[in-house]
C-alpha cells in the first residue's frame, strides 16, 4: 500500500514499495482532490456529460460517440505490454477508492461519480488531445478557401484555439552549477480545475524511482512535464498535421450502429456511428447523402503511447527518455531532454506519409490517397554551451515534415535573446523569463501608424501607442490602447464585404463555431493583413488609421479588461448551473509574449487560455528547482490548496518544491 503525503500547498507526494501500490496511490490522491474533474472528464470520453449537464453538452457526446473514443481506448490498453495494463489498472483501482460525492458540482448534479473501467484513463487522455491536432485548423481553411480562393492564405497562422508552449534548455557550460538547466510552461484552454496537477511520484527498493512533475488528473504517471532527480523533460505542440478528413458518399460506410445519448431535461438522441474506410464520421448529413471521415494517428493504430508512461518514470539519462519517447502517438511533441551532463532535443509522436493535397483542408473519400507509412521525425544533441529554444515556431525545413502551419517566431525570438551569450545562469535567470511581456508583434503593427495621422482622438491613441514600451504589463495604458486598436481594427477587416460569407460560423454545427470564428482568424493575423496592404478589396492600412478612433475609449490598463478567465463545465450546461467563482484577476501578458495569457482581439480581452503550469528544472540540484499552476492543486472550491498558488502565478513567481518526506504532512488513505 502507498503513503500519501502532501506539502504546504496540497500538492500529493506518493511513495510506494512498487509500481503496482504507486499507481493505486496516485489514483487515490487524483480521486480525492479532483472528484468531479475525474466524473466530468469520464463523462465527456464515453459520451455522457449531456446526461448529466443538458443538451449544450450533445454536439461533444454526439462528436465522442462518432469519432469512437472508447473503442480507440480499448484496443490502445489490450495492445499495451502487460506490465503497462497492470499500472494502468492499479490507477483506476486507486481512482474508484478514492471517489467521493462531496464536491459541489457532484452536490448540485445530485449525483455520485461513477467507477472507472481499465481503459477508461486512456479514453480521458484521447478525449482531451482528439480536437488537439489539424481537424479544426482543416474545417477552417475548407470553409475560407471556399470563400476567398487564395486569399484565404492571408489568414494561415497558428490557428486561434490550438494549444502552445514554450520550452528551453541550456547547456551546463552556460550555468553556474555546471549542469544543464530547463524552463518552460505549456499553454491551453484555462480550465477550473486546472489542467495539469502537480504531483511527486516515488519508489523504493530495487525499482526505485523519485520524480516530480505534472499529470493530467485522469491519467497515471507523468506524461509531459518531469524532473526525475538525474534526468528531466518538457515538451511543447509540434503543431503537427497527423489527422486528415475526407468528404464521404454514405454509400461508402462499411461499419457503422446507432447509439442513443441521454439528454438531461431532454428526450434521448439516437446518434449514427458510422465509418468508411477511410475512418469513422464525425458528421453525418443523411439528407445529402455525404459523411465527413477523420483518420487519426492513434485511431489508426489503435495506440495511445502508454507504453511510453512507465519507461520515462524509470529514466534516469537522455537516453532513456529518448528511447521511452519511441513508444509515443500523439499529440506530436517537441520534447527538450537534460542530464547531468547533456541536453537533446526531440520530436515524439506519429506523423502519417501522405500525398499534400491532404495537410489542408477536406480529402475527396474513395480513392483519395491514404497513408503509406510514417516520417521518420529527426533528433539533436545541443552542445555543452549551446541553447534550444521551442515555442511552436517553424523550427527550418524539418517543420515541413510535421505540418504547414506555425505558430509566429515571436516567443520563440524572445526567448532566444533572453538566453543568448549569457553564461552563469541560475534558476531565477531562466524563471525571470516566465514573466517576459515584451510583444514582437507590436513591432511591425506599430509601423502601420508611423508617417500617417488620424484625427482626433484617434491621433490621441496612435501617439499613446507610439510612445508606449511595447510591453504588455496589466498597469499599461499604452498596452491598454493597443488591444484596443487591435480589436477595433479586426471589426473593421471583418466588415469587408469578401468576408461576410465568414461571420456565419455555425456552419458545421457548435462543436466547431469557435474554430471557425472569422475575428478570431483575423484577430490572430492582422500581422500578415497589414504587411500586404491590401486583403480582401479593402486597405487594410487605411482602415488601421480608421481604427484609431474606434478605440479612443480604452480602459486606462490592460488588465482591466484582460482578466483571467478559466472555463468550468458549467459555462456549457443548462443555464440554471452556476459555476464556482473564479477571481478575475488582472493579468500580464499577451497571445504572442513569452508571459502568454492569450486572447482574441475583436471577440474578447479576457485571457481564456495560456499558462497553465510553469517550471525550471535545475539537474545541478533537483532541490533548486521551481513550479507553479494557475489557482491551485485542489479542485473543491472550499478547500485552503484551491487558490493558494494563483498568486504566485499571477506574478510569474514560482513555488519551491518540498522534496524533504519529514516536512510533509501524511494524508488520510495511505498506510
């Protein structure tokens, strides 16, 4: 049986006598602090929330139950080594132990959770990466392309809603303890509870291990983010393109059932679950005859990478991280590996061989070329007084091999100068980066409003954002002006005639509207827009000097307006459910800054995704090393550990990491 201990901040701190009783413990102490997380995310993998949570919830569990979430888990654990399917099963073990009712979504739903099946932490991990890749990117650029012909190149970015990362090593040669160093933070969708969960992880005996890191609730071991006292990782989104879709003749389906999704307040929904094969439908239109297939890397192989989960809690080199990342799927990663003595840099993950019609946009079905094997990714060993810097950028030609779309350079650029010819470097040098708010992008935006000059109050805010710093701090009035010149001038390009068609983006039903949000696409390239001078038959300059005086009301700061703001399940249920108060607290920060708190200029200035864990890994002294997450480690509003980091995080600081067992407190539910 496991100890379960936790630290000042609620953060758990398992250790066992094997694999087996760690991953019971581990899944006793998700259970505990994320009772309803773990029933929301069990619910949206097996297409269920709407049972629970209304109708809202019926485009995701109608998009759950096509795209075959559970059946893809299923075969991915019976095609797992023994060994994995036994920590796999000891964790749901520990998670059905550890669940309770007494959380207060759980209360005001009137219901208990529910006991996990053994596939069913693959199913959460699948669940949460299946909308992760290039199928909202594709629907978007089939929909803009229709419109616009090839001007819809002038809107190809990094696509509004796919998740970032910035991750960076330095070698020991640049460090003050003479080992290497790594910092980084992924970015998504803020969520409440977070995403990520700090946890640490131990061994003892003849299979001992130590490590720290973050985990997705639902799932056992640590997957992205770990520091394993002699080796330690990060990863960032390789944006790469491993899913195509194809336009299908329902004449064509070769498998296919009903299933029926219960509605809360609601009849039931009888829900085609069809598949070509090519893949299965995720969009059924009987009427028409057509279908629209998605082939996916792990569907395909029936693989969710989990064999990789255990290898990299027993690594203790480069080597053995690197050799454990061959067993990983999906979402391709950019992986930063450090020793004590080296640093790589990697990609993991499967990218399908296939003709290039298919990266963009909708394949025709039969008879479209499929897939004829998988790109062998390349790997770099980083010098001893070298640096490597990811952050979703196009990394030169091998980018060409994951996919056709980046995200812009400008983390990237940043991060690189912050680092570049600096020697002695520490914990606090790399965790000082963290809180970087310089905007690349306010460069050549700002550009377009030198040599010109408005009228008005519309003079008075280009001046404002001609002397401002160009850092995005939530005390800024010039930040302040900036955003709001940048939203006003992305309803301006909006309003172009060409791009009416755009505004309607409910045409492939609400799973997909935000993605195909048109002042979300133009928001996010109004770079591009303003470098070609003209788009879409309108003066795309002319209308950034227009713009000026539509922002003359900006608030006197940034944050005022950009506030964080995490989404709870209840934000898409029945109306009558009221999520748990979050604060809005005011943050720095900016989509493109290395501090990312990202919004959409045009839709809203609340920062809705960024963050979501931060970290320096020290290898000189593991004890060194810092962390941190937005809010905090519990996830019941009522609990002392549900806010008490969001401080830290706030202000870019991050927290110690207790690795003393005698100063932590021992939880009930261990031995």
């Amino acid at each position: 049986m496991a100890e379960l201990f936790e630290d000042a901040y609620g953060v758990p701190h398992v250790r066992a006598s094997d694999v087996r009783d760690l991953a019971r413990g581990q899944g006793y102490a998700a259970a505990r602090d994320r009772a309803w997380q773990l029933e929301h995310q069990r619910r949206r993998a097996t297409g269920t929330a709407a049972a629970v949570l209304g109708a809202a919830q019926l485009p995701w569990d109608t998009w759950a139950r096509r795209t075959r979430i559970v059946d893809t888990a299923q075969r991915a654990l019976a095609g797992c080594d023994a060994e994995t399917q036994a920590f796999v099963a000891a964790f749901v073990d520990g998670v059905n132990a550890g669940l309770h009712d007494d959380a207060p979504e759980l209360e005001r739903l009137a219901i208990a959770p529910e006991p996990w099946e053994p596939w069913t932490p693959l199913a959460v991990f699948h669940a949460q990466h299946l909308l992760f890749a290039s199928t909202p990117a594709k629907l978007w650029h089939q929909r803009a392309r229709e419109v616009l012909g090839a001007e819809e190149a002038l809107l190809s970015r990094d696509p509004a809603y796919v998740p970032g990362s910035n991750a960076w090593a330095v070698g020991g040669a640049r460090t003050r303890s003479g080992r290497p160093l790594i910092g980084g933070d992924p970015h998504r969708v803020f969520e409440s509870p977070g995403v990520y969960s700090q946890v640490r992880l131990a061994v003892t005996g003849v299979d001992a291990l130590d490590v720290v890191g973050f985990t997705f609730p639902g799932v056992p071991g640590v997957q992205h983010f770990a520091h394993a006292g002699e080796v330690a990782w990060a990863i960032t989104n390789a944006v790469a393109d491993y899913q195509d879709l194809y336009d299908e003749s329902l004449d064509d389906v070769v498998d296919g059932h009903e299933e029926v999704v219960e509605v809360r307040g609601a009849d039931p929904v009888a829900v085609e679950v069809w598949a070509t094969e090519r893949g299965p439908l995720f969009e059924v239109d009987r009427d028409a005859g057509r279908g629209t297939a998605l082939r996916d890397a792990a569907t395909v192989l029936g693989d969710l990478g989990f064999d990789a989960l255990l290898p990299l809690l027993r690594s203790r080199t480069v080597d053995d991280v690197d050799r454990a990342l061959d067993a990983w799927v999906a979402p391709v990663n950019n992986v930063v590996i450090a020793d004590r003595d080296q640093v790589r840099f990697r990609y993991a993950g499967r990218v399908p061989v296939r003709a290039e019609a298919n990266r963009r946009g909708i394949a025709a079905g039969r008879g479209a070329d499929t897939w004829s094997g998988w790109v062998e990714l390349p790997r770099h060993d980083v010098p001893a007084d070298g640096q490597v810097v990811t952050a979703n950028e196009r990394r030169g030609s091998e980018s060409d091999l994951l996919g056709t779309e980046f995200a812009p350079p400008h983390r990237a650029d940043r991060i690189d100068a912050l680092l570049r010819d600096r020697d002695d470097l520490t914990v606090a040098d790399l965790a000082a980066i963290h809180g970087d708010c310089a905007a690349l992008t306010a460069v050549p935006l700002r550009d377009a409003l030198r040599g010109v000059e408005a009228t008005g109050a519309g003079e008075e805010v280009r001046q404002r954002i001609l002397a401002w710093d160009g850092v995005m701090a939530a005390d800024s009035e010039g930040a302040a002006a900036f955003a709001a010149w940048r939203a006003a001038l992305t309803h301006r390009i909006c309003a172009a005639d060409a791009l009416r068609p755009l505004l309607d983006d409910t045409v492939r039903g609400p799973l997909f509207a935000a993605y195909l949000s048109l002042p979300a696409s133009v928001g996010l390239a109004l770079e591009p827009l303003v470098g070609a001078g003209t788009a879409f038959g309108v003066d795309v300059r002319r209308l950034a000097v227009e713009a000026l005086a539509d922002a003359a009301d900006h608030p006197a700061a940034w944050g005022a307006t950009h506030v964080f703001a995490p989404t709870h399940a209840f934000d898409v249920a029945d109306p009558d459910l009221e999520p748990p108060v979050v604060p809005a607290t005011p943050v720095s920060g900016d989509t493109d800054t290395v501090r990312c708190t990202g919004w959409l200029p045009g839709v809203t200035d609340e920062a809705y995704r960024g963050s979501v864990a931060r970290y320096v890994w020290d290898l000189g002294d593991r004890a060194r090393s810092g962390w941190v997450v937005p809010m905090g480690a519990s996830g019941d509003p009522r609990s002392p550990h549900h806010l008490d980091q969001h401080e830290a995080w706030a202000e870019a600081r991050l927290l110690p990491i207790e690795l003393d067992w005698e100063r932590l407190t021992p939880r009930p539910g261990g031995r």
